[in-house]
C-alpha cells in the first residue's frame, strides 16, 4: 500500500490512508487537466475560405437553369396534351392477327405429345444396376479386407457403421483377434527394449 514510502508516525491509521487516496486522485485529477505548453492544434482558417462564394453562385445558376428547363418542357407536354395535336393513339391491335397461330399450336402439341412418350419409356424401363450383385461384391471385398488385415477392427467403430447399408465389417471370429493382440503387444514390447 506504502510503496517504498518511509513509515509516518500518525494517530490514526484510517485517517492517514484515506488523506493519501484523496491526495493521489487530486494528482490525478491534475494530470488528467494538464494543458500542453506547446500549442499543436490547427490553426485558425480564415474566414473568407471557410465557404466558397463562386461556387455555391455557379451551382445556384445551375439549379435555376435546370427549373427552367423542366418548366419549359412542362409546358409543352401539357400543351400536347390539350390540343391532341399528335398522332399517339395506336388502333392498329384490331388488326393485328397472327397468321402461323394454327402452326404454332400444333407443334406445342406434338412436342408435348413427344415428351409424354418419353417419359412413358423411361418408367417402363427396367434399372440396369443390380443390387444383389452390389452386396454380394462387397461382402466378398470385406472377407479379403479380414484376410489380409493385420490388426483387429475397431468394435465400437463398427457398431457406429452398422446402421448403414455400406461400410459394414463383420466382426472378426474370437481366435483372430487374440493372435492380432498377441502381435501387436509382442511388436509394442520389442520396441520399447
């Protein structure tokens, strides 16, 4: 708490100590508030380059040449409008018929008819892959993986892989699994001598 300060001869402890926060927190206090005696702040921008009169003027101009524009332009929309001058109603579509239509549709016909047939086939068909074969081939590929494995299969990796329909690994038979341990301490022995 002292710090390396020389004990005080004091009255009362509590007293001393708490003169000594309020002593360090005023420190503080002034540190916190001290002002540099070197000024580094910016300095002051004049006044007239604060804001630039010419161009605020120049985009004002522009703004009114713009209002004025779309006024004019205004103006002649509406007197168009009023006095019908131009030609804009089209009545053409009470003439318009589409001379191919009969074509058209009997081609949607007949490719919609095309894949109807189609589609009937593909159900039709009978699947090329056979299953049964699948799991025959696999079982005759896990009886070489037990034939040349040379450590036992982990069971409860096994148990986990029984749910699914690929990946299984019968379990090995009692007497192949001691010679395995048998193996595998003896090489686990020999290595640590």
């Amino acid at each position: 708490m002292f710090r390396g300060r020389q004990a005080n001869l004091c009255s009362n402890k509590f007293l001393y100590e708490k003169q000594i926060k309020q002593r360090q927190k005023a420190h503080k206090d002034k540190l916190a508030n001290m002002k540099p005696a070197i000024d580094n702040s910016a300095p002051k921008k004049p006044s007239h380059l604060a804001s630039n009169k010419k161009r605020e003027q120049m985009m004002e101009d522009r703004y009114t040449k713009i209002e004025r524009e779309n006024r004019l332009l205004l103006e002649k929309m509406s007197h168009i409008m009023q006095k019908k001058s131009l030609d804009n109603s089209n009545q053409s579509w009470k003439y318009t018929k589409s001379l191919n239509k009969s074509y058209r549709k009997q081609q949607l016909q007949k490719i919609t008819q095309e894949n109807q047939d189609i589609l009937r086939r593909i159900q039709q068909r009978e699947p090329h892959y056979n299953h049964v074969e699948w799991e025959e081939d696999r079982k005759v590929h896990e009886q070489y993986l037990r034939n040349i494995c040379e450590y036992p299969v982990d069971e409860r990796r096994e148990k986990r892989k029984k749910h699914t329909r690929s990946g299984l690994i019968p379990s090995l038979d009692s007497s192949y699994q001691k010679q395995s341990q048998e193996k595998l301490m003896k090489n686990s022995q020999s290595n640590f001598l």
